[in-house]
C-alpha cells in the first residue's frame, strides 16, 4: 500500500489511479483469506475425532449412536463427513456396564455413501470383553466428503446397556 501511494521509504512514487488503489484491496483481501484459512485448517496428518454418544437412557442392542441420540434409524443417527479423510481407528466405551451377560460388546462403524438408509457395514469393529469398559479397533479407510457414518452396538445377549454408550471414530486428512 505503501509503495502504491509512494509514501515507502526509497519509493519514488508517481500518480496513483482508483485501478491502482483496487489493485491492492485486492491483493490484500486474498491475503488475509489465505491467512483465515490456514489458521482454520489443522495441520496435514493430524489426528482428528468425531465424538458418537447414546442418550442418557439404556442403548438397545443393535442400537445406532449419534450425537446424543440412539435408535435403530441409521440416517437419523449419522454425522456427515466434512472432507475426504482416511479413517485410523474406533474407540468403544460401555461406560460403567456391569452385567457379564451383556460381553462381549460390538461396536461397528457404518457408512452410507449415497446419502440413504443403506448402511453398509465397513468391518471396523472394536470388542469390549467383560471386565473392560473399552476396546481400540485400529482402521484405515478412506471416508469421501458427504458420506454418512454411525457406529452400531450389539450386545452379546442382544440386551439393553444400562447407560449407553460412546464411540470415538479417529481420522486423519490428507
């Protein structure tokens, strides 16, 4: 801006025309949108989260979770993928499930790629076996913009968990 109005020191300024002037909101506009997004993107090959949880009330076998929610609707208990992302691994928690019967406990991610009810199971499940209140289940599967995910818990005895549970899907942007 300095240089255009001739006021940079060592400039040697000259006439400056309203084009000139546009020419450099211009540049700086792109400027601070670059900056904006750099700051708003995280870094390439972080990890990231997406936090699924039931209700506060009992989580019926074959259940889907969502945020907050739980039912057997697929759709209406799914988030959507923000961006093309590879998935790392499923966190499974069962809070504070205390009956034996209910173990081993699943907990498997879905995903919907056309936007419908169709889930399609994609294999990345984690186990939680009795005496555990949670189970890692490592994964690489790449996730497209728009696709819809839920993580589905079954029970061994196909019973209630008492107060639900909670899912972490990791995942990492290119």
């Amino acid at each position: 801006m300095q240089q255009v109005l001739g006021t940079e020191p060592g400039s040697t300024g000259g006439p400056v025309t309203v084009n000139d002037l546009l020419a450099v909101d211009e540049l700086a506009d792109e400027t601070v949108q670059h900056a904006i997004a750099d700051e708003l993107a995280p870094p390439c090959g972080c990890v990231l989260s997406i936090y699924l949880a039931s209700s506060a009330s009992s989580l019926l076998s074959g259940n889907f979770i969502g945020l907050g929610t739980d039912g057997g609707n697929f759709f209406q208990n799914s988030v959507v993928i923000a961006q093309t992302a590879t998935i790392t691994g499923l966190v499974l928690s069962v809070r504070d499930e205390t009956m034996a019967n209910r173990f081993p406990v699943t907990g498997t991610i879905f995903i919907s790629r056309d936007c419908t009810n169709t889930p399609v199971n994609t294999s990345i499940t984690a186990t939680v076996t009795a005496g555990n209140c949670y189970a890692f289940a490592p994964a690489n599967l790449v996730v497209n913009q728009c696709d819809l995910l839920s993580v589905q818990v079954v029970t061994s005895d196909d019973g209630a968990l008492t107060d639900g549970a909670a899912a972490t899907i990791l995942y990492t942007i290119p």
